[in-house]
C-alpha cells in the first residue's frame, strides 16, 4: 500500500514537472520584441450573413474563455452587432503575461462547417471569420509618433445597455488616421477621456502593427514567403456537422473535442504552433491541405 502510494506521489510529481517545464519551453518561443505586451485581437466576420456573425460571435467567446483559463483579464473595447444575431465585428482587449505572444498564434482565418440553426431546411453551411492580433503599446511610447495634425476624434453616445450616464452623454470615442484611413473606437469605458485613452492605445497599436506588416511583406519579396501575414490563409477548421473534429492546418492538431476547443481549450494548437517555429511554418499545413 505503502509503495503504491509512493508511486502515485511521484507520478503526480512528475506530471507537475513536464507541465513547468513544458511551461518554460515555450517561454523560451515568446522572444519577439512585444511578446510580453498585452494584445489587442480583433475578429470581423467573414461572408455568409447571420450565420457568419453568430460564428464570429462564438469565436470571442472561445477567446474570452481561453483567456479566463490562463488568468488573463479581457475587455471588448468596441463590437458591432450582426443585423440579427451575433456580431459583425469586435475588439477584445487581453491583458496577462505574454498575452500577445500566445494570441498572435491565431492571427488568421478560422472556417467553421455546421448545420445551421438559422437555416429552415437544416442544411450544411461553412463560415468564416478573420482573426487579426496586435501587440497594444502605451500612449507615452516612443517607438512611434503620430502629429496631432494626423488624427481627427469624434465623440458618439455608447450603445448597449446603459446606466444613468452612458446612453445620454457622448462618452464614446472615434479616432481616424487621416494617412492611412485606419479608424479605431472605444466606447466601454464610463468617461470619454477613458475611452479616448483606450482609443489612442489601439490607434498606435494598429499603425505600428501596420507598418511591421509593411517591413514584412518588403523581406518576403527577397525571402519568395508569399503571404504569411495575409488574412486570406485559412489556419483552423472547425466542423460541428457531419462529424467532429477541429484541425490546425499549420500544424496538423486535431482533436474531435469540439465542446472542449470552443470552451477555451486552445493550448494544444498555440504550443505546437509557437514549437513548429510559429509564422515560418505557417504556410506549410495551408498548402498541403490544398493538395
């Protein structure tokens, strides 16, 4: 009895030690520049009406679920609403440890095959939903600059569910950069010098993201990786109907526990993606499931 007690101990020990090792490994992965940020991840929903918004609606669930269970904190900063279910796009701002290290393995476009509840005749129907991430830099940084001459800010009323201040004052920030046209808005926060600030955050965030994305795309023209950072490669499969199974095309993961994945359990796809070398072998799982 002794000994089988023993073993149990040791084997719940070693079990403890590959998950802090497991841990620490992919530590070593998070070495880009804003790793350690916190990430801005934006979904828009892709064509295919309400039932591409209800899927891009499930996709921010699933994200703030996954987020509850490593302990991070989220906060949607903006969404719009579908016409007549779920929502057309959203903001969800992740706060946490390396949180845009983790995120950025879901930058991408994620397909969903399942019969749908909005169709009469119970047909099969495939959706989709972009999924873009970006590391969120303070407004005091220095590593980009905007002149006050370069944005224009307009204040709205909130919408959603208001208490006694939110739906009768324009507490609701836009900001637009006049350049590039990039629009950003933040209108979950109670005062409009809250929301100003979060919107300011998120303006830098993007045009930084943006001009990375440029750099990029310039380095690919010499490296021949087309399209690593493009949001037409569709990264994960999710079918509800007629079997299930969900399936990372960059690297191969599947599991057919989609109740599981939906509920936030995308460790298992952002590790093996983070261990295969993370966007150098993004493009890899795209083409062989074209073959």
């Amino acid at each position: 009895a002794d000994q089988t007690k023993i073993l149990k101990e040791l084997e719940a020990d070693l079990a403890k030690f590959f998950k802090t090792l497991e841990a620490t490994e992919l530590r070593v992965f998070l070495n880009g520049p804003h790793d350690q940020n916190n990430c801005i991840l934006s979904i828009n929903s892709g064509a295919g009406g309400t039932e591409a918004c209800d899927w891009a609606n499930m996709l921010l669930r699933m994200y703030q679920r996954w987020a509850e269970l490593r302990g991070w904190e989220t906060e949607v900063t903006d969404a719009l609403p579908g016409e007549s279910a779920g929502i057309k796009s959203a903001t969800l701002l992740i706060q946490g440890e390396n949180a845009y290290g983790f995120c950025k393995a879901e930058r991408g476009v994620h397909r969903l095959v399942r019969i749908s509840p909005f169709d009469s005749n119970k047909r099969r129907h495939t959706s989709f939903a972009s999924v873009d991430t970006i590391a969120e830099l303070e407004e005091n940084t220095t590593e980009i600059v905007i002149p006050p001459t370069e944005f224009s800010v307009d204040t709205f009323r909130s919408g959603g569910k208001g208490g006694q201040n939110v739906n009768k004052v324009e507490t609701a920030v836009r900001i637009t950069h006049l350049p590039t046209g990039l629009v950003v808005a933040s209108q979950a926060q109670r005062s409009q010098h809250q929301n100003r600030a979060t919107a300011m955050k998120l303006l830098l965030s993007r045009i930084y993201a943006q001009r990375l994305d440029a750099a990029k795309a310039d380095m690919e023209k010499f490296y021949g990786e087309k399209g690593s950072v493009s949001w037409g490669n569709q990264i994960r499969s999710y079918v509800f109907q007629p079997y299930r199974m969900v399936k990372d095309l960059r690297t191969g993961v599947e599991t057919s526990n989609v109740q599981g994945v939906m509920d936030g359990d995308l460790d298992p796809f952002v590790n093996a993606w983070l261990r295969a070398g993370g966007p150098l072998k993004r493009m890899q799982g795209v083409k062989d499931e074209e073959e």
